[in-house]
C-alpha cells in the first residue's frame, strides 16, 4: 500500500499512477528520446514535470538504466558511442562538451571509438572525473554547434595535434580534418586564434599553401622528406582521372611522365588491383609508376629521392 501511494501523484486533486504521469508529458519525453539517442537526465525530467522518483523507480523496475548518478538510459537494447557522449555531457551539466578523440570519432575524422569520453567544461566549473569519463577545463568554449555538444572540426584536431607524440600523429590529425573539412581553411582560422601551441612549426608547415592536399603522414614524409628536401621539382598531389572507364586518384604526378602512389597498410591486401591499375595507366598515359611504402619513405628517403630523380630523367626531364 505504501509503494503504490509513492508511486502516484495528483493531478486536479486525483492521484495519478506514474504511467498515466508520462502520457501527459509524451510528446516531450519521445522528443528527448529521439534526440538525445535514448538518454535523459533527472534534471531534464523535472523540467518535464516528474517528480525525482520517476526515473528511481524505472531503473528499479528495470526498464531503464543508471548510467551516471541522475542520468538514465531507456532503451532496453545496447548503449551506442553517441548516448554515452549524451550520458557523460547531461551528467557533466551546464557548458560541458565532447572534446578529444571522442569529438574526433563523432565529428567523423577518426575511427577509433575511444574507450574514455573526455568532457571539457567552463574554467570557472569544477567536476570531478569518473569511470569513462575524463573531466578537462577550457578557458574558452565555443557555442553548441552539434548534437551532442562537442567541439569542432578544427579546434579538436588541433587539441590532438598539440598533445600527439610524434610528427606522424601531428600530421595525421591535420591531414585527416582537412580532408573532411574541404580544405585547409577552417584549420588555418582557429591556428590564428591561438598564440602557443605545441609543433607550431609543423603545424604550420601543414597549414600553408605548398602542403595543400596532404592527406596522411606517409604523404607528408614523402613530399617534404624526399621531394622537398631534396630540391625535386613539386609533384601535383591527389589527381583525380578516368583512366580505362574507372575513376582514380593519384597520389603524385609529374608533368614528365612519372608518377608516385605511396602504399600505406590498406594497400597490402590489394595489390592485385593495384598492380592493374598501374597497367592501365601506363598503357593509357605512358606514364611509369613509382610504388613507396614506410620502409622507402621513412628509412631511406635519399635512395628513394634518386630513384625518383632517375624516374624523372629517364621521362625526360
């Protein structure tokens, strides 16, 4: 008797049981769920007009899930990368966003799903750090621009850029938000906003103009290691062609005939359709294909700097 009076409240002095209390605020709450991919707050069902022990009673009765203290899930299915972006920004509450490898993964320029969601929030905000969620604070944070809040494009690859490793992680991050972004551009705007930043000076070697069209750190090694570095004339960087009825896109083509496709590890298992492209494009252009991977590019960059020399010479330049 008592569980059933909790679980009723009064609505024009009648008691009302907690099923009918969420018929008169659907529309809100199917709202919530769609958007916020099956994740809401406590505070978000106050709002709603629930009392506090709504949500209590539904993780209770196993309808729904607790997935941070005042944050429920309510899909009885798995939870998705988005909804625990949701769960840790709606339990991290005002000003918090998705920042790091996580806006990376969401913003669609990488695909690792990071096993930690790193919320950054307002200077003047203090939240401590919880299992899978990792609490940094920000002095400046950029207005909501996406669902769930996150930070964009340019601000998290250069967050990541500035806190990689290595070259290769610095233009990785770069060349990877670029491509998705159309173009430098965007990049180059938020790198103006900031007066320190760790691997400046790479950072803005990827941002300038020679380095346009520089899509992974194999690339980057390869135009400015080998080329570069060695006063070979610039090859154009990503040629889109039709080239025996199929659309291609080489990596480095010269205007004497020589070109250079430079293999990561997705190339490995499909040298056979590589081997036929490169068939085709001599039969169609003439032109000699030149193949790189790390071991040429990064190891012996000077052997690989006069075999393209060569390559060039004997096409006549």
């Amino acid at each position: 008797g008592q569980r059933r009076a909790r679980s009723r409240r009064h609505c024009g002095g009648m008691p009302v049981p907690f099923e009918r209390l969420a018929s008169l605020h659907s529309g809100h709450l199917s709202y919530l769920h769609r958007a916020q991919h099956g994740v809401i707050s406590r505070d978000q069902l106050r709002r709603a007009g629930f009392p506090d022990s709504y949500g209590r009673e539904r993780v209770r009765t196993r309808r729904w899930r607790l997935l941070h203290p005042g944050v429920y899930f309510t899909n009885s299915g798995s939870v998705s990368f988005e909804a625990r972006c949701w769960a840790a920004v709606l339990w991290a509450g005002p000003g918090a966003h998705v920042s790091g490898s996580a806006a990376a993964f969401l913003n669609g320029t990488s695909g690792v799903v990071p096993t930690v969601i790193e919320i950054a929030l307002p200077e003047d905000r203090r939240v401590r750090s919880r299992p899978g969620v990792r609490i940094i604070r920000r002095r400046q944070l950029e207005p909501d621009q996406q669902l769930p809040p996150r930070r964009s494009i340019p601000a998290t690859a250069l967050d990541l850029a500035e806190r990689a490793d290595d070259d290769d992680g610095v233009v990785r991050h770069i060349s990877d938000a670029a491509r998705q972004l159309g173009g430098v551009g965007p990049l180059q705007r938020e790198r103006s906003e900031r007066a320190r930043l760790r691997h400046s000076a790479l950072i803005d070697d990827l941002l300038a103009p020679a380095a346009e069209g520089i899509e992974s750190a194999l690339e980057y090694r390869f135009h400015i290691g080998v080329v570069a570095s060695h006063g070979l004339p610039a090859f154009a960087r990503q040629r889109r062609e039709i080239v025996d009825g199929c659309a291609i896109r080489a990596d480095a083509v010269s205007e004497f005939g020589t070109r250079c496709e430079l293999d990561g590890r997705v190339h490995l298992a499909r040298q056979a359709e590589d081997l036929w492209r490169d068939n085709a494009v001599a039969i169609a252009t003439s032109d000699t294909t030149l193949r790189y991977r790390w071991l040429h590019v990064a190891g012996r960059r000077c052997q690989a700097a006069r075999q393209v020399a060569r390559g060039k010479a004997s096409s006549g330049f």
